[in-house]
C-alpha cells in the first residue's frame, strides 16, 4: 500500500527531543542527527516534510538552544527536511524562543478543556505570520469524549496515570453530560460529540490542524469527517460547556 501513493502526495513529520538517548541533555547535536537518520531510514525517504523541535527544554538558561538550532538548520540546508516546527506543552515556552526558532509550523497542547492559545499571544503571532498551527491533545486522551464512566486508574508508565482529571469523579459525570448534550446539540453529524470537540478548534485557526491518535481503520475513516468550521455561536457554546 506504501508503494501505491507517490511520495508528493503524502507529508511527512517527524520530531526531535523526544529521547535522551546516551547523553546528558535533550538535543545533543549527535543524538539529534542520528534521530534523523534513523527516522529517514524508518520512513524510507531521504527528506521529511517537517522536522519538530519536540519541547522547549533547551536547558535552564537556555544553553542548548544554539546548537539545536544550529543542526535543525543545517538538516534544513541538507534538504532532509523542508520545514521547522516548534512544540511544546506550555504556549508560555513556544513564545519564548518562537522569535528565535521561526517555525513554518507551531505544535502546541490545546483542548476545549485546556485554552492558553489566546492568552499566551501564540494566537496573535500565528495570525499575523499566517503560519501553520496543529494541536495536539485535543480529546485529552480520550477524556473529553465521555468514554469514561467511572474514575479511571492506568498502569505505571502509562502517561494517562499523571493526568489528575481521569481519577475526578466529578469530572467524569460532567464529560457524560457534555456527551449527551454534543449529541442533542450536533445529532445531524456522523458523530456528534467530535464534531463539536474538534471542530470548536477551528472556529479561531484558519490555518490549524489537530493531531489524532487513530489506532485502527474505525478512527481514521471517523477523523477523515472531521474539519468542519464551527460557527461562533457554536464555538463558544462548545467551549463554554468545557469551561464550566
């Protein structure tokens, strides 16, 4: 099936910082080259689309910067990859070194449970630079469909144990009643309750995107529905649900 799609019509990203490896600091200028290479040689190409800077812990003055950006730069010059992303789980650290890294592309933690966008000026920045954004997290791992009936306990390890919300009863019975009203409120959808979580995102992003975690055929075919623009009123609705 791989070999059925040209290249072209596919894009690719990839990320890193993500591991430490042997080294005593994220972004190790080695370490981050044979990322690359190992993440080339995975996806069996010889450049990706889009190579992320997966957080922004550049050390606690920022000492590691200069050096990560010095090797994303010249895998850009190499034309191992075409763009820069920047990522993190704060928009407070995108913004301190999204001058610096000038990304094509900014990945920040946004849900319509959990909203800095605005606030942080990481909205205002996008707008003006008519940058790509992609949001990651936007179903909180699932928390925000009301998949969840009951307080939920996870294994050691798994990041989900870390997320205080799975294990608050009264978060949970206020997920199903969102559940049921997304479904009252958007029934004319094929699925009601992540037309209105995703596409609520939308409303103030003309140029973003979400990230999903499809795990099989079922959830792609359901994401592939998705990307609707919500009207305002709509919008805020959905947000003001979350918010309360």
């Amino acid at each position: 099936m791989w070999n059925d799609i040209a290249r072209h019509e596919i894009v690719l990203e990839t990320k890193v910082g993500w591991d430490i490896g042997s080294d005593e600091y994220w972004y190790s200028p080695t370490h981050m080259m044979t990322n690359m290479e190992r993440s080339l040689n995975n996806l069996k190409t010889e450049c990706v689309d889009l190579m992320y800077l997966h957080h922004c812990n550049f050390g606690k003055n920022g000492e590691y910067f200069d050096d990560a950006m010095e090797v994303l730069l010249k895998f850009q010059e190499d034309g191992k990859t075409k763009f820069i992303g920047l990522s993190d789980w704060s928009d407070e650290k995108i913004m301190r070194y999204i001058y610096k890294v000038k990304p094509d592309v900014v990945q920040p933690y946004r849900n319509v449970m959990y909203n800095t966008y605005e606030t942080s000026g990481l909205k205002n920045y996008i707008d003006q630079k008519n940058h790509g954004v992609c949001f990651f997290s936007p179903l909180k791992h699932g928390l925000l469909t009301g998949k969840y009936e009951t307080p939920a306990s996870f294994d050691k390890g798994d990041h989900r144990s870390g997320i205080k919300e799975f294990s608050n009863r009264d978060i949970i019975e206020k997920m199903q009643e969102n559940k049921l009203l997304l479904k009252q409120r958007f029934k004319s959808s094929q699925n009601p309750v992540m037309h209105g979580i995703i596409n609520a995102l939308f409303s103030d992003a003309p140029t973003g995107c979400v990230l999903l975690g499809q795990r099989n055929i079922q959830q792609v075919e359901a994401a592939s529905r998705l990307g609707d623009v919500l009207s305002k009123k709509d919008a805020d609705w959905v947000h003001a649900l979350y918010a309360a």
